[in-house]
C-alpha cells in the first residue's frame, strides 16, 4: 500500500532509514518525501556518515522533493520564531527541539 500524499521527513527519521540502507522501504510507503533545505544540508554535510549519503543518492528521482525557506521573508520569519520558541497558534509555545523547519513546511501548507 502506498501512501499518495506527500510525507514530511525531518533528519532524524530519514537518516534512520538511509543508514541502513532501507530507503527502498519508503519508496514503497509513499509516493513523495519533502524536506526543508536544511534537512538535506544536514545530511549532505561532511560529519554525516557517508553510507547515509551514498544511500540517499540511490533514491529514485523525484522521490525526495526539497523545499527552501526564502532568507527574510515571512515564511523565514516565522521559520525563526518557532525555531526560538517564540511563536505558536494557540498561545501555548510547546515547541521541541527537532527539525523546525519540517513542523513548519507542514504548517505552510495545512498539512
């Protein structure tokens, strides 16, 4: 069965599946993954284990989509306040410490 909307990954989750090279397991999952800019910086820079990026490369095109958060605009902005546990819908900032920048594409787009 696969999922046909897209599912957001934050680092953590997809590095799990890229160090063991079970990437293919997602695939099957979902149609499309989507990550920050950040997220792929993250697992693209050089403290990152190379089996986690050789594996990430070996994802079917089109699979993983990246989405940028623009410097200083509104989206970026807000990006920061929750980031900085400034900022939440309800009143009640209960932020944890993760991939913001995930919680907050998700949000953008009434996910």
């Amino acid at each position: 069965m696969t999922l046909n909307k897209p599912v957001f990954y934050d680092t953590d989750c997809l590095e799990c599946f890229l160090f063991v090279d079970a990437g293919h397991i997602l695939e099957k999952l979902f149609t499309k993954i989507v990550i920050p800019e950040q997220v792929y910086n993250e697992l693209m820079d050089i403290n990152t284990p190379t089996i986690v990026k050789t594996n990430f490369k070996k994802l079917k095109d089109g699979f993983v989509e990246t989405r940028q958060i623009q410097f200083a605009s509104h989206e970026y902005t807000t990006y920061n306040l929750i980031k900085k546990g400034f900022w939440s819908q309800t009143g009640k900032c209960c932020v944890i410490k993760f991939d913001v920048s995930v919680l907050y594409i998700c949000n953008i787009i009434n996910f």
